[in-house]
C-alpha cells in the first residue's frame, strides 16, 4: 500500500482520529476533547480547543530558536527591492502594530479590512490581527471602489488599512481615491482609516485618517490573545453568481491543522525551506499559501510583487528561484501560459539556477496539459495541477509530494486529498459511474479549515452550499472521477467564470451593463482564451430608439465594468446584438452561446423560443472573429 493509500485508510477509519493526530502539530492552550461536533448539517472542528494562531506562526518559531531564520522576504521588480525579515523581525513589527490596533480600539472579534498592495505591511497588518484575535478581510486590490464597499458594509469594520498605491507594469495605481469612493457608497463607516505611504505616489490624507508610521509610532506591543479554535480568523469574499460577494469564514484551530498537515504531506515543506505563491494576499492562496501555511511550520516565504511576464522579462520566476532558493512554487496556470507565449523555448531559464525547485504546483483554474507538459519538460521537475477553493482554504484534490508522489495524469485535478469524500451525483442525487460527467459533490462534514458557515449568513451558507445534493457540499463544478480514482473539474455549473485564475460572476457584470440607458438585455458569458483561460464577452441588446453609436456605447460599457467591478474583470469585447436567444420560459441561452462562441458542437434546447436568433448570434460571433 503507497503512503497515500495509507493516508486515505487511516482517515476513512476513524477521521476524528486522523484529525486529531494532525492536530497535535500545534500548539494548543486547551488541547480539544471535542474532535467533531455537528448540529443538523453544521460541523464544527476541535470545538474546545483554545490557541493563539499568532503564537504558532510567529513566538513559538522565535522560542525555538528560528528567530535569525527569514521569515520573509519581500521582492518588487516594481520598485527594484528586495527586504528580508527574520522571524525576529516579524515578532517585532506585528506586535507593535497590533498594540497600535489595540491603541485604536480594534479588541479581539472586531473587523478590520486590508485593501492593500503585495507589501510587507499587508502581511504585518494580517498577523496583528490574529495576534490580538481580531478578524481581517483582506480585499483585494485590483477589486474597484464599489466591490470595497459592499465588503466594508458586510464585514463593518472598525478599521480600515490602505496604501497610497498599488504599483502595476506601466501605471500606479492611487488606492486613496478608491478607498474614498467606497466609504462615500458604503453605509457602514469604520472609525478610521490607516494609509500606508508609498513614495512612488503619496496620498493626501483626509482629517481622522491616520498615517501608518505615526499610527505605529511609541505603541505598546501586544502579546498573543488566546483565541476559541472556532473563532473566526478572517472572512474572505468571494464572487456569488450574484453581484453580491459571498464572506467565506475561516476559523483558527480547523485551518491551522489542514494548513501545517497539507504543507508537509501535500507540499512535501520543511521548516527552514523557502516555499513561493506567486499569487496575492487578496486571494485564498495568498491567505493560505503566502501567509498562514508557510510561516506555520518554521518556512521562509515570499512576497513578490510582479508579474510573470515584463517585469523585466519572462525570466522573472526563474531569477526568484534561484535568488530565494525556492524549493516549491506555486502559481496559476495563465502565469505559465503567458511566459511560454513570450519564451517557448523557455531560453531565459538556462540563465538561471534553479535546482533549488523540487516541485511546481498550479490551481486557480483548471491546468491545461499542454502547459502542463511545457513546464515538465523545461524545469525537470513534477508539474502538479491541484483544486481547492476559496471555500475550502486547502487544496481538495491533488497529489502529494511529501507522502508520495502518485503519477500525474495530465488534464486530472489528481486524487482527492484525505478528508474530502468525493461524489459525482446528477440532479437527482444518484452517483454517477467512473467517467460519467456530474456534479461535484463532497459528502459532509468537510474536513477542517473548510469554510464553517458565510459571515453572519448561515442560512446564505445552507442555500448556497448543502441544499443543492443533502448530505453534501456542492462545490459548483461539474466534473468527472476515472476508474482509478483520479478527478478532473470541467465547468462550473453556475454562472461564474474563472478569468486568469480570478473568480468572477457574470451576474455581477450583467449588473452594471444593464445599468446603462441604453441597453434593453444583456447577457455576459466565458469565451475561451489561450492565455487568461476564459475572457468575459457581453451581448448588449439596445433600445431601438438607442442614441449614440454602438461603438460608443460598448466603449462606455468596458469603462463602467472597469470602474464599477475593478480592471481584473477584464472586459475588453461587447457585442450589439437584435435579440437574445431564450427558451419560451424566458431563459437566456447563455451556455448556447458560449459553445458557439467557443466553437464547440451544441444542441440548441427542445424549448428554445426562436431557432432564427441563434443566426444572428452566429454571425454577430463571426463577425468578431468567433470562434477564433
Ligand atoms: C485555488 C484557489 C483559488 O483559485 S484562489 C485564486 C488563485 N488565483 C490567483 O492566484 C491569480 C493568478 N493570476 C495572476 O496572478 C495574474 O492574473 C497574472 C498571471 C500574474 C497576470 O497578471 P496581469 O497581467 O495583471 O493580468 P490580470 O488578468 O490579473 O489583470 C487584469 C487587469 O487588472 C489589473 N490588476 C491586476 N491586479 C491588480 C491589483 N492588485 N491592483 C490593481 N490592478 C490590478 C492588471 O494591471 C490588468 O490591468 P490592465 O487591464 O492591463 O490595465
């Protein structure tokens, strides 16, 4: 029997026993009596445990003598640094400035949202929070104005911690006058608002805003908060097929044990190694993967604020790795798309030493083999495509370079990772034989550091989660297990898309078209893209009477997307059409049009109102150069 085996028929014994042992990895105030505890279809981890989160990512490396270790290092290709902070400095920074939170008001339970850049204040402000128990939200930075303030009213923050800018290829982006406009749309209004000044761009700060370094300036430090295992740690928003963002709960003791257990078994990570997420602290594997994972158990991680491609060079992965000695790296699959475009035969690799890389991990959509292989055969080493969600905190599917690598089928997600029992069901809930595409599904309970409910929306949480299949998690994606047990994702099963690696909801978009004067319909579906995975295209359907040119007003549709949802939403194609295709109930065709869009065969519904408007989509397509 393989480790994995192993892993997967101790867990299937007895998952409070396996649990439990995994818990053991932390240190505990109250080692929990309570392994699992369930009330109807709610499950709650160690449920009497009592820990602070800060102490085991921060004092008890320092007791142990890692204090001179880096903890970790910060490196801007946007602004020419690199900064390095030992697990000492780390100690010193965040408990200054979580007794400067404490300074403020901020007590243990209250909210603070982090709408920041990829620096390492951001960091400092997440572990503050944890180290006095309050809860962040960290909101990511490419997210406009409006979204900030649908966060800020669900989360009400007492604080709110900002930058002067964000630095991206080419432009700086000013953080202030967004923070601004949030808090003009958002009804909640947080007691202050801390502004990191960045010399690139300086904010002009507004009466009752606070200055990050005269906020910090002359505080106490604070001591770690010993918290309950089940309090929340933060909340993390992520897309609803609604515009409204779901704010996913992540509670401590759950997550800390999934998060040190998947980094040993799953990543195959030791203390004193350096382990790199090219990702964002807005997203879930910034939280878990730059953040919370690494530090845990004794690694040094990275904070890199740059892209992959033009920053300089397509070569800018590689010249980390070997600067940082990464061991692990773990990014999205549009990153690799977008070097291979730029370097296919991957020559500026051979500048640079990268034996340090034992493995390359990819999530965040769906890794197409082809890249897959591209990077097996350029850096040697295993390529690793992997499934979580902002969900589930924690990889869900995937292959484990600790407990032993199982061979990679290209194209598969993997093996479900021990706790996750998954299920392909149809809509009936009946399980669907190997190979047969379904929903899918994960039987309860989850395992720990899953999100425990939605904040302050259990019900929201049920609704959008157990109700679909009972009995199980519905996951929103439909996909497919082999006979040997593999699993691969196809699609979602709702209306969201997954645009380089960012979860998007079309709703959202619909939204702020249909917003606009002249558009009578629209509907906003995924195309297909070589690089990002999928792009958002828009058919508008405007008023016959309709004033202006088409053209003018999809220019004015692209710029209001932009401005109203954020630039990562990147809508760059809208398209006037007469009509839309629908059933006679009234349903929008979307997956209709985004196969003929995608150019994939498709049978129009039995139900469909008006065969002759799928003409007119095809040739509105055509005449956009669909499919391509
Ligand atoms: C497993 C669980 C999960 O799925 S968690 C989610 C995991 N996903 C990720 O980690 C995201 C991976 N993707 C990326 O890191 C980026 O897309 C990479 C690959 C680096 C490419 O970046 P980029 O070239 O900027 O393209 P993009 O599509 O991300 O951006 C589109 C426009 O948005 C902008 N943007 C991006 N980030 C910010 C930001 N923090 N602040 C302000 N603006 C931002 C970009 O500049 C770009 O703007 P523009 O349209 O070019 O003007």
């Amino acid at each position: 029997m393989s480790n994995y085996e192993q892993l997967i028929s101790s867990w299937r014994a007895s998952p409070e026993d396996f649990w439990k042992e995994a818990a053991e990895q932390l240190a505990w105030d109250t080692f929990p009596t309570r392994i699992l505890q369930q009330n109807d279809d709610i499950y709650r981890w160690f449920a009497d445990g009592t820990l602070s989160a800060c102490h085991n990512l921060i004092d008890r490396h320092v007791k142990a003598g890692r204090g001179d270790q880096a903890a970790l290092v910060y490196d801007s290709p946007m602004t020419g640094g690199v900064r390095s902070y030992s697990y000492d400095d780390l100690l010193e920074e965040v408990s200054r400035l979580a007794g400067a939170f404490r300074r403020a008001g901020v007590e243990k339970g209250d909210r603070v949202v982090i709408y920041m850049p990829m620096v390492p204040e951001a960091v400092f402000a997440m572990l503050a929070c944890c180290r006095i128990g309050a809860v962040h939200s960290v909101v990511f930075g490419g997210f406009a104005a409006r979204e900030l303030a649908k966060r800020i009213d669900d989360a009400t923050p007492k604080l709110v911690l900002s930058a002067s800018c964000g630095l991206e290829p080419g432009r700086v982006v000013a953080y202030k006058p967004l923070l601004e406009e949030a808090l003009q749309l958002s009804a909640h209004k947080p007691e202050q608002c801390v502004i990191l000044q960045r010399p690139e761009h300086e904010a002009e700060l507004k009466e009752g805003d606070a200055d990050w370094r005269q906020f910090t300036e002359g505080a106490e430090p604070a001591d770690c908060v010993v918290t309950n295992a089940t309090d929340p740690l933060y909340v993390l928003y992520t897309s609803g097929t609604t515009g409204v963002p779901k704010g996913v709960v992540r509670d401590v003791g759950g997550y800390l044990t999934a998060l040190s257990w998947s980094m040993e078994q799953i990543y195959g990570m030791q203390a004193g190694e350096t382990y790199w997420a090219a990702s964002d602290i807005g997203w879930v594997v910034g939280h878990s993967y730059i953040v919370y994972a690494p530090l845990l158990v004794g690694c040094t991680t990275i904070l890199y604020e740059g892209k992959p491609i033009g920053t300089p060079d397509p070569g800018a992965f590689w010249r980390v790795i070997e600067d940082h000695k990464v061991k692990v790296l773990f990014t999205a699959p549009t990153a690799l798309r977008a070097i291979k475009k730029e370097d296919p035969a991957g020559s500026y690799k051979e500048k640079y030493d990268v034996s340090s890389l034992t493995h390359l991990f990819l999530a965040g959509e769906r890794a197409d083999p082809d890249s897959l292989i591209w990077a097996h055969k350029l850096l040697d080493v295993p390529v690793i495509d992997h499934w979580w969600q902002t969900e589930t905190g924690w990889p869900a599917i995937g292959n484990f370079a600790g407990a032993g690598l199982k061979p990679v089928k290209p194209g598969s997600a993997g093996l479900a990772v021990p706790g996750y029992d998954f299920h392909v069901l149809n809509k009936w809930h009946e399980e669907l034989k190997p190979g047969e595409i379904g929903d899918l599904a994960i039987r309860l309970p989850l395992p720990p550091g899953c999100l425990p409910t939605l904040w302050h929306n259990e019900e929201g949480f049920r609704k959008s989660y157990l109700t679909q299949h009972p009995g199980y998690y519905s996951t929103g994606d439909a996909g497919f297990i082999d006979d040997e047990g593999y699993i691969s994702i196809m699609s979602r099963t709702d209306d969201l898309i997954n645009v380089a690696g960012h979860r998007l909801s079309t709703g959202a978009m619909e939204e702020v078209i249909s917003n606009h004067a002249q558009v009578a319909e629209c509907a906003v579906i995924g195309v297909n893209d070589a690089i990002k995975g999928a792009l958002p295209v828009a058919f508008v359907v405007l008023f016959a009477d309709a004033e202006g040119e088409a053209e003018t007003i999809e220019k004015e549709l692209i710029a209001s997307v932009r401005h109203e949802i954020g630039p990562v939403a990147a809508l760059k194609h809208v398209i006037a059409v007469k009509r839309l295709p629908k059933t006679r109930s009234g349903k929008i065709l979307r997956g209709t049009m985004r196969s003929m869009a995608n150019g994939e065969e498709f049978t129009p519904p039995a139900t469909i109102d008006d065969h002759t408007i799928l003409d007119e989509i095809e040739q509105a397509l055509g005449a956009e150069g669909y499919p391509q």
